[in-house]
C-alpha cells in the first residue's frame, strides 16, 4: 500500500484586499478631481475679476480717449482758420492728453495680467499718443512753429526750445498720413480688445472707441489738399516783429536844465554810461537770434563806439537784454542810437529804432 501523500492546503486569498486597494483608488482619484476643480473655479474666479477690472478701468481711459478724439477732430476740420498760437496750443494739448491716456491704461494693464489682451489695451492709446506726436512735429515742422513749453517748465521763458526741423509740403502731407494710417491700427486693435473682453470670463464692457470716423480723411490726396490749404493760410503765415520795448540809461537823466532842448537827456557828470534795453517779441514765430545795435557817437570829436547784443526770444515773450557800456567824456555831446536789427522777413519797422541825444555834464 502506496504512503499517503501529505494533502496541500489551497491558500485561500481574501476577498477584502482588492477592495481596499479599489476604494483607495477612488478616493485619490476623487481627492485629485476635486483639487483640479477647485483650482479652475478660482482660476476663472480670478480671470472673471481681472477681466472685469480691466474693463471699468478702460472704460474710463476710452472715454478720455473719445473727448480728446473730438477736439483733435474740431481741430483738424478747421486747422486753416486757426491763428499760429491757437494751433500750437491745440497740437500741444492733443499730444499731453494722449501721453496721459496712454500712462493710465499701461497703469490699469500692468495692474491686470491678462497677457495679450491686457498688453493690446495699452498698445491701443500708446498708439494714439504715438500718432499725435506725429501729427505735431508734421504741422510744426511745415509752418515752422514749435512746442509751446508748459508754465513753470525749465524752458518757460526767454530762451527758445531747439529749433524745428522744417518740412516740405510733401513730408508733411506723407508723415500727416502715417500718423493717420496709426490711428486706424489703433482703432482697429481695440475693437479685437473689446471683443475679447465681451467673450472672456466676467464679459468686461468697453465703450466704442474711434478716433478714425472717416478713413478717406487720412488717405495722401485729402491730406495734401488740407496742407495746401495751411500754406496760404493768412492767420498761419509766419510774421516777423521784433520790437523795443524799453530803453534806460544809467544813471538816469537828470532834470532838463534851462537853456538845453528838451529831447536831450542830460546825465551826472561820469566816466561811462550804461543802456539796458527789453525787447519783445509781437511776431506770430519764436526769433531765436534777436539782436540790438547800441552806437554812441561822439559830436565833437565824431568817433563812433558800437555794441551788439542777442537773445532768444520765444513767441510773444520779453527779454532784458545785458547793460552795454559806454565810456564817455564829461561836458561832451553825444548821439545814441539803438537799433533792431530787422529778422529777415520783418518788414514791421515801427518801435525798432529809438535814437536818442545825451549830454554828460561837465564835472565840477
């Protein structure tokens, strides 16, 4: 009889373990979804307030933007009418508002990052301030006019700016249209912003922003017909007037003695004199080299002394010129004249000429 074989024992697995091992799968499984979903609610909770903000803030910069649009448009519809002053002042304040625009929507788009759409939005009215500096420096640069500087400004005053680069009809008219050519990309490029806003989470609100109303306007052909216009403009024509304002003599004049005319001035007996004149300009340009001839003429001995003095004179300002000396003789009799030297153009000849007789008394 065969030995009995030892009987093997199936082992036996338990039912529990994959069903712990299956529930926690589902639970990491729910655990990552519901972290996922969290995460995309306050992501979109995020992008829904960013796109809103952006939107209240640009509302504000695009309406801005429209009322200067306006004015810039009165302004060019009626550029020819204009004085040379009251175009400048329109140009300079086109250029200062846009330039404020364009800081307040980089500052609202820095402050939501929204990648392109936030980027486009400040392109849009840095596009804009782009296109006004153009369009000055092109009008300036024709009618030979330049910024006026703003009150308090180290500039403000006596000393003109540096000089514009002059422009032919042509230049002007093709840098006229670039400038107009930028505002339609401008305009253009927030219509994409707005649309974008309106699609994206929070649906931000733009207002409608245009500055190009009329595309035809800004082609070469309409521009070069307005700057022909500008060229024979009589209240843009450029006007030369330098003039005296004031002339002293130091010292001053005494008392007119009996016996000696009365257009002569008589001075205290000294060894020289000293003449401060203040010159103005009354011209419709800025005269970057104003000049005065000072001459002292001796009528005994006939010898002639000559000075000249300069200054910068910006349109409708003033300046003190330095005090010229004369050494002179006491007792004698002199003639002195002091002249504007004309600007060429100038054909104004009134208050530029002041000649004077002077008497030293003789010491005693």
């Amino acid at each position: 009889m065969s030995p009995r074989r030892p009987r093997r024992r199936a082992r036996r697995r338990s039912p529990a373990r994959p069903v712990i091992l299956l529930i926690a799968v589902v639970i990491v499984l729910a655990l990552l979804v519901g972290g996922l979903t969290q995460v995309s609610r306050q992501s979109q909770g995020y992008d829904f307030n960013s796109n809103r903000s952006l939107a209240a803030q640009g509302a504000v910069v695009a309406e801005q933007s429209n009322a200067t649009a306006s004015q810039v448009r009165s302004l060019l519809n009626g550029m020819q009418r204009q004085t040379r002053q009251g175009l400048q002042v329109g140009l300079d304040s086109a250029v200062q508002q846009t330039a404020d625009e364009a800081a307040r929507a980089n500052l609202a788009a820095s402050a939501n990052p929204l990648g392109s759409v936030a980027n486009d939005f400040a392109a849009v009215f840095a596009e804009r301030a782009q296109s006004m500096n153009e369009l000055r420096a092109a009008v300036d640069g024709f009618l030979g006019m330049q910024p006026i500087p703003p009150a308090g400004s180290p500039s403000d005053g006596a000393t003109p700016a540096a000089a514009t680069v002059l422009l032919s009809a042509t230049q002007a008219t093709n840098r006229i249209a670039s400038a107009g050519a930028l505002l339609s990309h401008a305009d253009a490029l927030y219509r994409s912003v707005r649309r974008s806003l309106a699609a994206s989470a929070g649906h931000g609100r733009l207002p409608s922003s245009v500055w190009v109303t009329d595309a035809q306007l800004w082609q070469v052909g309409s521009v070069a017909a307005q700057v022909d216009l500008l060229a024979v403009s009589p209240t843009l024509v450029s006007a030369h007037n330098v003039v005296l304002r004031t002339v002293r003599l130091s010292p001053p004049a005494l008392p007119t003695p009996q016996g000696v005319p009365a257009n002569v001035s008589v001075l205290s007996p000294v060894s020289q004199i000293g003449v401060t004149v203040v010159l103005a300009n009354q011209g419709s340009v800025d005269e970057p080299h104003a000049s005065v001839r000072y001459t002292l003429a001796n009528q005994s001995s006939g010898v002639t002394a000559t000075q000249v003095e300069s200054a910068g004179l910006t349109l409708g300002a003033s300046v003190t010129l330095p005090q010229v000396g004369f050494d002179v003789v006491p007792g004698t009799n002199y003639v002195l004249t002091v002249e504007v030297l004309l600007p060429p153009g100038q054909t104004q000849t009134a208050n530029t000429v002041l000649q004077q007789a002077v008497q030293v008394a003789p010491a005693s």
